[in-house]
C-alpha cells in the first residue's frame, strides 16, 4: 500500500508564514510604540525645561521684592 503524502507538511507551512506575517505586524505596532514613546520624552523634556524657566522667573522676582519693599517712599496715611 502507497502512502498518500502527509497534507498536514503545507497546512504547517502556512501556519508559519501567518505567524512570521503577525510577529513582523507586532514588530511594526513596537516600533509605532516606541516612536510615541520618544515623542512623549521629547515632550516631557520641553515641559521640564519651561518650569526651570518659571522657577527661575519666580527666584528673579523674589529676589527684586525686598529691594522694592526698600526704595518704597514712606508714607502716612491721615
């Protein structure tokens, strides 16, 4: 008796392409991911660096107060 060839040899076959087809899709939506990823960090750095501004804003200020506080005529209120 002949053996028929095993039919099971191409369903595995294309099994493996699918899967090889969904991990280089996975591959893409990863890199998607990390794109995203350094976009927020970008991002993060950007808001980072304009509260260094205000705080060095705000320690300017301060800083001008009490010389304001002192060249302030004195005046009485009657």
């Amino acid at each position: 008796m002949e053996q028929a060839p095993p039919r099971r040899a191409a369903g595995t076959r294309g099994q493996a392409a699918g899967i090889t087809e969904q991990a280089a899709g996975i591959t893409e939506q990863a890199a998607g991911v990390t794109e995203q990823a350094a976009g927020i960090t970008e991002q993060a750095a950007g808001v980072t660096e304009q509260a260094t501004g205000v705080t060095e804003q705000a320690a300017g200020i301060t800083e001008q107060a009490p010389l304001s506080k002192q060249q302030a005529p004195l005046t009485r209120n009657h």
